[in-house]
C-alpha cells in the first residue's frame, strides 16, 4: 500500500513539475520568435505560456511589452505588465512601460499608483524622470531644469518606453514654447 501511495506521489509532481516547465518553454519559444522578428508567434507562445500558468511573470512581463509596443492594445498591455509587477513590484521596465499607458490614457489615479512603484524602487533617477514626465504630460508643466538634466544623461534614452514619452513631453510643452 505504501509503495502504490509512493508511486501516485511521485507520478504527480512530475506532472506538476512537467507542467511548470512547459509554461518556461513556452516562454523561451516565445522569446527567441520574438528576437527573430516574428511578433505574431511569439504572441502566439506567450498565450499559450499563459495558458499554461497564468502567472508566468516571464510571459506576463514580455506580452504586455509586445502589446504596449504596438500601442493597438493598452488595456490589455496593462493587464498583463499589471500581473508581472505583482511578481517584481519594483522593476523599472515594467513602470515604465505602465506609466507610458496611463499617461497617454491621462489616468491620473493609476500614474499616481505608478509613481508610488518608483518611490519604494531602488532607482531614483528613473523615480525623477517618471514625476517630470508626469507634470509635463498631465499637468502641461515646465521644469527647464530637469529637462536638461535628462537629456544631458540620456535616462529618458534607455528604455523605448520613456524615450516617448520624453517625446511626447517636449511636443506638447516645449515645443509650444519655440515653434519651427
């Protein structure tokens, strides 16, 4: 009886392990379509990633990227780098990837729960660069100071996220201002 209740034990967690791993492969099959260039399989595996394990952080983290990416799809682009930022609440990419959402939906309630991310994330100057672009984009407001701050280091550069909406901040702000 013993050795049947063992066999059943062991028989089901390398289900489970199978399983858990098949989410992984899937998320690696969707990486490596997506680094070829092929966005739609690698949409593709990462709803099958999902399906798998819907808390597959890799999967959540990559597809809200791809669809934030396209712009077709915010909704469901923050849904997805939503959960991921369950699993990593202080990752700057997945902010940033956020607050590009929100602000160009003009969410003031969700920015404010974004800028909160980067107050308790180790990474300051991304937490400055996210309150500027806050007030440049919802409140119209000019801070000469940081501007030239941020494009003498070139923070707003490091990630596509926040390099538009550096650009969308100087359309809308500063460029008013000086008209070509």
């Amino acid at each position: 009886m013993r050795q049947k209740f063992r066999y059943a034990i062991i028989l089901l967690m390398s289900q489970i392990a199978l399983n858990c791993d098949s989410s992984g492969e899937l998320a690696s099959r969707a990486r490596e379509k997506e680094s070829q260039g092929n966005t739609a399989e690698a949409l593709y595996y990462y709803d099958l990633a999902l399906r798998e394990n819907s808390e597959n952080f890799t999967a959540n983290k990559n597809l809200g990227i791809l669809l934030a990416e396209s712009g077709q799809a915010p909704g469901s682009a923050a849904l997805y780098l939503e959960k991921a930022l369950k699993k990593d609440p202080k990752n700057p990419e997945i902010l940033l990837y956020l607050l590009e959402i929100y602000l160009k939906a003009g969410s003031k309630a969700e920015t404010d729960s974004v800028l909160k991310g980067f107050s308790e994330s180790w990474d300051k100057d991304r937490e400055s660069l996210a309150q500027f672009l806050t007030s440049c984009i919802l409140e119209s407001k000019k801070n000469p100071s940081e501007r030239k701050r941020f494009q003498e280091n070139r923070i707003p550069f490091s990630n596509p996220a926040s390099s538009r909406l550096f650009k969308l901040c100087e359309e809308k702000v500063y460029e008013e201002a000086h008209p070509k």
